[in-house]
C-alpha cells in the first residue's frame, strides 16, 4: 500500500507481520500490540527496529511503559469517522514524549491528512489506487490554523497562528 | 391512513431517491429513468421491488447521479395511486405547511 | 473576493485578513470537494461527514445548508446577505432554528460553492453547523446589553469558536458537541442541556470564571447537565475544555449513535470517575502552551466594546405617551421589551410567531426590513435567541413606539415572546427526513387557538416546544409544556409532556398519559390552560408553579377523564 509522507508518496522500508508467522530479524516490522503483550521477552535483544500497531480502540497508555523500545507506532482507524486515533497520537506525543515514528493506518482520508500532521502523525498508509495529488492538496489548501498543535511552527498564540506553508 | 387503505398496503412499491447535485426527489420510472413527477414513477409488485431497487441503485451510486435510493409503499386511494406514510406523500408533494413550494406547486 | 465591511459598531468579532483568508481557503478547499464527490472520487459515505461540516444536509426535499450565526449575534449587512442567498438561491425565506443560527431548505449541492462564497463576503460561513465537531458555540441573546450581566459571554464565546475551528484532534469526535456559555444572573442560554454548559461569573476580585457543567443534553435519553468544576479561572478556560474533550473523544461510546453524547460517558463511568479523568489530564495541560494569556482576552474584547450610547435620562416622555395612546403597542412593551444596563435604551425582541404562523421562518422581504430597523434603532446590528425570534438588543425608548409600528405593518408585532403563542417547533416531518410526526401545523394550530394578546397575556410564562421526532430538535424536554410527535402505525400522534424548565433550574418534563392525535393534542393544550386558570392562587403563579403546587392529577384528570 502506498505510504504517504511529506505530503507525497514515500519507500515504505517497514512491513507487518501478521500475529502467527515468524518476525524476521533483519529488517524493520510491526507486529500487532496483542503479539507484544504475548510475547514480548521473545523480542528481548533484537537489534532490528520493531514498530507495534494499536487497534483503533487501544489508548497510548496501554504503551507508554514500552515506548522506548518502538521506533514506529501505527495508530488504527477502524473507520475515517472514529476518531480516536487523533488524541492517541497526541498523547503519545505530548504526554508520554514519544518522537519515534507515528503512522496512521487503516481508513483514513486525504481530507484529514492535516489534521493527522498537527496531530502528531509522521506518516500515512493510504489505500491502493489513491489520488496523490488529493494527499499533496490535503496539507497546503488550509494555510490558517486557530490552536497550537503538533506540527513544527512556533504558536503565535494560543489562539492563531498561520501555518508553515501559508 | 383508514382502515380501508391499510387493506391494500403493500399491494405495490415505488423506487425513490434524491438526485446527488440538486437534491431533488426523483422517482425511478418506466425503462429505468429517472423522473421528477411520482405520476410518472414505475409501481412495481411488493415480490418484485426489490429485485429492482438492487441493480437501481448500484447503478445510480456508480454513476453518481443520487443518493439514498430506497423502495415505498403504494397504496390505492380512489383509484390513483398514492404513496402509504405521510413521509413519502410530503415528498412527492412538498411541505403541508407551504402548498405554494415544492412538487405540488409546480 | 469582494468583501462587504459589516457595520462598526455591530458587536460581532470583526475579521481581520487572516480570518478572511481561513473562510476563502475553507470555501475553495469545499469546492474541491463537491468536485471530488461529483466525479466519484469521494463516495457518499466519505463526503457525508464533509459536507455536514460544511452545514450541509440532505433533507426530505432537497438539501438544507445552515448558516453559522457566532453565538446568534449578526450586523445588519450580514442579515441582508442571507437575504439575498435566500432569493438568489432559496424560495424566498429562511428559518431560524433553536441553536441561533439560519436554515435554507432549497438548496443545491451543485450551488453550495457559490452560497459559501458569497457568505465569506460578509465574514459567514456554514462550518461546524453540523457533523461530530464543536458546533457554534451559543449564549445569552441579550449579552452585552442585560441589565443583570456580569461577565459578557461573546468574548469567551468568540475565544472557543476560534480555538474549535477545525481543530485536529476534536473534528471527528463520537458525536456533536454543544457548548453554551450564560454570563448574566438569569440563564437565557439553557446552559443545563448542552453538551458543556458554562456559567461565566467573577470572584470577589472581580476576575472572571467559570464553572462547568457537562453531559447535558436531549435527545432519546434527556440529562441535565452536572457540575463538573465549580471554578476555572479564565485562564485555565481552553485547558480545561480541552481536557474535557480528550476524556470524550477517547472514552466516548462509538459503537451506538444513541449512546455516544457525552451525556452518556458521564453517566455510564460517573460523575466521579470522569471528573477524576478530566482533572487527570487538566493537570497535565497547564503549561504555557495551553494558557489563555489576559492580553488576548483583551485583545478579543475589543470586538465587543459597547456602541456609543447617548447619554440619555433612563425615563422616556415619547415613550410613555404612546403607551398611554396605543394599547396594543402598550402591551407589545410589557411582554417583548427587556431592560437595558444603559439608561434610556432598550432591548426589544421581534417574535417570528405570528398567530398561525410557522415558528422561526422569515422571508427575505421581513430580513430586509429588520436589517434596516437595526441599523435605524440599533447600531447595525441583531441576535437571533434559541427560542426562534430575533432581538434588537440597543433601542432607544425614545424609539420603540416606532419600531414596533414598522414591525407590526410586516406582521413582525406579534406581542408573544416568553407566552403561550412563542412556540419553537422543529422543522418535523414537512422536511426532515427523521421525523415522526408534523410538528409545523400544531404550532399553527395552537397559536391561533390562542391568539389574543390579551388572552395570551392573562395566563402568563408559559413555554410550548415541539419536536417531531425523539432527536428533540424543538427542546420538548423542556417545555413548561412539551409535545412529541409519534408515529403509529402510519398515523402522527403526540405525546404531551409537563414541567420541563429550560432555565438554570432545568428539569425534564413527564409524560403526562397516551400520545392524542393533533385536533385533540391542541384541544388538550386547551383544557391544561384552563386547568391551571382554574387553580392558580393567584396572577403572578405561573404555570409551573401551579403544576407543582398541585401536581399532574387535576390535568390528567381533565384531558384524560373521558376515555
Ligand atoms: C432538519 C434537519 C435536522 C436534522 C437531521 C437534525 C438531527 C438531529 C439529531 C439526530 C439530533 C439528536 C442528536 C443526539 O442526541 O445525538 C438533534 C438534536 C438537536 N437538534 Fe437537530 N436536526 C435538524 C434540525 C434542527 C433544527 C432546525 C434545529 C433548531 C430548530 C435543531 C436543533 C437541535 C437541537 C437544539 C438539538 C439538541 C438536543 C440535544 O442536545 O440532544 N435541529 N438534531
Ligand atoms: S426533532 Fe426530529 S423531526 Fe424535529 S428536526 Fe429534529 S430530527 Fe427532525
């Protein structure tokens, strides 16, 4: 599935590994945040970067103990209409200081793709076939935001600021 | 609705919708059509509706030309057909409150 | 784009170039999307929650677009630009709602693009009027003007409408979000049934506050709002919101729209449990980050400086003459006009409840004309109250003789407001694609019924609200009397509640027997009237007091007996 980041299509240098099949040593994965709590000592001195995946009902608290040892969190949208996943990032971000990688997956569209950047969202896993100019749009149509977040310009305000691009 | 009507509820179904870029309600007529005008909508038998409504609909959805498409129940009055719910008569008419908008004041 | 400076002196927060350049981009940005969807790019399951955050709704007959109205105030060249879009691309009127804001039942989605940017030229849109977002946030329709005022609700109002415009993390919350803010002594906002109710008010510095009330709300299973923090200094204000919010979109149900208010989170986990939640995370969020600074407020408050007022002796000669010569304008001033802070003025409110009318329409010949009679009386500007009138908060009384003689020739006299004729009804099933039951015609029905000014006014405060549905739109929950339509077996019945009080002594109304047909429900509205004249002790019991005094008996007994 393309990966969409910077607002264009990226490499996608990590895969998943569904819950079951054995978890290569050599490259960067995701496994699935039940495969951790199962088996986590399993991961115990492995030197390739691992990523876990939250399903969209699982809240950063339940990984904030562990964070130090994900390079990648993959948030799940069950649905683009739950939003859940927003405050996850951020509380991964702001709460528990996380400043590894942070991807949405699952159904996500480009009309919410700034929200996901001022979120605290690294990276999106969009679905096969998608528009990329739709993406591209998606973070330079609106150049005006009304509250601080997490993408990187400096607030003019609690209330208003214009965003980087604008 | 009388006791009267209630007797031959669900004798037929019409095939509605309201089209995507205005909005407007529109009924499925003879030949697969769309119309504007519930006189000119196809009734079909209750058994037979649905068969209909399915690739209907999967066509209007693929085609984008409307939203919401769904079967309704058509009951005789006097010998015309009419829809059954006080629903599906306001939107084959317009509101009751403002008989000069709408379908009826066309 | 060709902007249309609204009058200075309007106290509505007055846009700046950023501000207008946020609308133009959110326009465009919309109009990319109806593209999107009309070339299938988008399905409707994806653009519905779009389009609803554009204020867009597919209703009975076409699509409805409401129009945001921050917290129910207006200039008077914004009222002529809904005007203009009601004649340009509506049938001619539109209808105000209970949530302060402007409906248009005609419209096309094809059209949308180009309403959107025709409001952006009076500084209006339509956003966050619908979807599962921070809608507009409301208050008291007489702020800045009410006598018993202590803190002025725009200006905390205004600070959340920014601080909400599209906000990332609460866009997509489990479902809508309703905020009302009351910054006077008595609450004209129905604070108690909102989402968050805020009561503004000052510590014995005179530094303004706020306590918190959450998980209000009608609906299927009506709550009254509970205290959730008796004080938060205005400073904490965002903070505190915010964390309120992050508890909602985390924990919210989303798995049954009927359980995912947050009226429902506060009630499954406890007032405890969630105030501990909320506090949690408000400890967390009080760096600088999240602080409302004073200059800011300040800097926001400027938008609401108070018009300049003449100084003028607070007793009226004009006024008290034409009282004396004109009773039926005698009468209009005893039932619509309100005191004012400043003396000498005003505030007077116009009912959009003409005897058999439909409550809350106006065409655009009768918008024109009350944008003329605002910039004539009151500085340009109107508010629009969640009971479904409008008001003129700052009329001189030298004046109100003739102004209400221009309002009554444009049948916008009506002397009701607060009475039994001040009907809210929701849009019911003339164009909602939800509804049970009509809720329009018993609105006209009972006011006819009740008709006379004078009667109207001998039985006194009396709410009637009708919604057509469960959703209870038209607040029927907490109408002194309410009415719900139902449905049975494809015929529209209605439930008669009483009791219900919208005030900040909120409480829900009980059913009072069986749902009755319409001829009946408006016989029955009839026989409690009379019921309650019959037992009142005296004039100035209102119908509530009396039905409390009493109890439900004596009017069941009378609507019901002869079954
Ligand atoms: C005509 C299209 C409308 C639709 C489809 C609609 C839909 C709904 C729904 C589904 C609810 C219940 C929400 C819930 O409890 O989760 C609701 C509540 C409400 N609506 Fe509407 N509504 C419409 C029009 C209006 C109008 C015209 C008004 C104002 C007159 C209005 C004011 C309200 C209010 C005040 C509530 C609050 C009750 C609460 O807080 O639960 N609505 N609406
Ligand atoms: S109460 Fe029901 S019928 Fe009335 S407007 Fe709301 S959803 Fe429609």
């Amino acid at each position: 599935m393309p990966l969409i980041e910077n607002g264009r299509i990226g490499e996608d240098a990590w895969s998943f590994i569904p819950d079951g099949e054995p978890v290569p040593n050599d490259r960067p994965v995701i496994i699935s945040f039940e495969r951790w709590q199962a088996e986590r000592d399993s991961f115990d001195g492995r030197n390739a970067k691992l990523g876990v995946r939250l399903k969209s009902g699982t809240l950063a608290g339940a990984i904030a103990a562990d964070l130090d040892r994900f390079a990648l969190v993959a948030v799940e949208f069950a649905k683009f209409r739950d939003g859940r996943g927003f405050s996850t990032a951020r509380e991964l971000r702001e709460r528990y200081g996380y400043t590894g990688e942070i991807r949405a997956v699952g159904h996500v569209i480009p009309d919410q793709y700034l929200y996901l950047v001022r979120t605290g969202f690294s990276s999106v896993e969009a679905p096969e076939g998608t528009n990329p100019d739709s993406w591209a749009n998606a973070l330079t149509e609106v150049t005006i935001a009304f509250q601080p977040s997490l993408d990187d310009t400096a607030p003019l305000s609690l209330l208003r600021r214009k965003l980087k691009v604008g | 609705m009388s006791a009267k009507d209630r007797s031959k509820e669900g004798s037929m179904k019409a095939i509605t919708a309201n089209r995507l870029r205005d909005g407007e309600v529109v009924f499925l007529g003879e030949g697969g059509v769309w119309v504007e005008s519930f006189a000119e909508a196809a009734l079909f038998p209750r058994a037979e509706a649905d068969g209909v409504l399915a690739p209907a609909k999967e066509k209007a959805e693929r085609e984008q030309f409307a939203v919401d498409i769904y079967a309704f129940e058509v009951v005789e009055q006097d010998g015309v057909p009419v829809p059954a719910t006080m629903r599906e008569r306001i939107r084959t008419a317009g509101p009751t409150v403002r008989l000069d908008l709408g379908k009826q004041a066309a | 784009m060709n902007h249309i400076a609204p009058g200075a002196r309007a106290g509505i927060y007055h846009y700046d170039e950023i501000d207008r350049q946020f609308v133009a981009e959110r326009v465009e940005q919309f109009r990319k999307q109806v593209d999107r969807r009309l070339s299938g790019e988008l399905t409707e399951e994806e653009f519905k929650p779009i389009r609803l955050m554009n204020g867009l709704y597919l209703q009975l007959h076409a699509y409805m677009l409401r129009i945001a109205v921050p917290y129910g105030v207006m200039s008077a060249t914004q009222l002529r630009k809904l005007s203009a879009i009601g004649r340009r691309y509506d049938r001619g009127y539109g209808h105000f709602t209970t949530r302060q804001n402007l409906q248009y039942n005609w419209i096309k989605l094809e059209d949308t693009p180009a309403i959107l940017h025709e409001l952006a030229e009076v500084d209006m849109h339509a956003l966050q009027t619908s979807g599962n977002c921070v809608r507009n946030v409301t208050t008291d329709p007489f702020v800045g003007a009410a006598k018993d005022e202590v803190v002025d609700g725009r200006v905390y109002a205004e600070i959340l409408r920014q601080w909400t415009t599209m906000h990332p993390e609460f866009t997509y919350l489990p479902r809508k979000f309703k905020i009302a803010i009351s910054g006077a002594e008595s609450d004209r906002a129905a604070v108690r049934i909102h989402d968050v109710g805020l009561l503004a008010r000052r510590n014995d510095k005179g530094e303004p506050g706020f306590s918190f009330y959450v998980g209000g709300g009608l609906g299927r299973s009506p709550f009254v709002g509970k205290l959730v923090r008796e004080w938060v200094a205005q400073e904490d204000f965002v903070a505190y919101l915010e964390a309120i919010l992050r508890v909602y979109n985390q924990y919210g149900r989303r798995d049954n729209i009927y359980k995912a208010r947050i009226k429902i989170l506060v009630h499954e986990l406890g007032l405890e449990k969630f105030t501990q939640e909320v506090e949690e995370e408000f400890a967390r969020l009080r760096g600088p980050k999240y602080r409302l600074d004073p200059e800011i407020v300040e800097g926001v408050r400027q938008h609401f400086a108070p018009p300049p007022f003449e100084e003028l002796p607070d007793h009226s000669e004009a006024l008290e003459r034409a009282k004396a010569a004109d009773p039926a304008f005698a009468n209009w001033l005893a039932v619509n006009v309100a005191e004012h802070k400043a003396p000498g003025y005003a505030i007077a409110t116009i009912s959009l409840k003409p005897a058999g009318g439909i409550p809350g329409d106006a065409t655009c010949d009768q918008m024109d004309l009350v944008a003329d009679l605002a910039e004539r009386y009151s500085f340009g500007e109107l508010r629009v109250t969640h009971v479904q009138n409008l008001v003129l908060a700052h009329v001189k009384k030298d004046d109100l003789y003739d102004l209400w003689k221009r309002l009554d020739a444009a049948e916008l006299g009506s002397a009701n407001a607060g009475l039994i004729g001040d009907i809210i009804a929701c849009p019911g099933l003339d164009y909602c694609a939800l509804a049970n039951a009509r809720s329009i015609p018993l609105a006209q029905a009972i006011s006819a019924r009740f008709a006379d000014p004078l009667r109207q006014r001998t039985i006194g405060e009396l709410g009637i609200k009708i919604s057509g549905c469960i959703n209870a739109c038209g607040h029927h929950h907490v109408g002194a009397i309410g009415i719900l339509g139902v449905d049975k077996k494809g015929t529209e019945y209605y439930q008669i509640t009483v009791g219900g009080d919208p005030t900040l002594t909120t409480a829900i109304g009980d059913i009072l027997g069986p749902a009755v047909t319409e001829t009946e429900a408006v016989d029955a509205i009839e026989a409690i009237v009379d019921v309650y004249l019959a037992n009142r002790s005296d004039e100035s019991e209102r119908f509530i007091d009396t039905l409390k005094r009493v109890g439900h008996a004596p009017f069941k007994e009378r609507i019901y007996a002869a079954d």
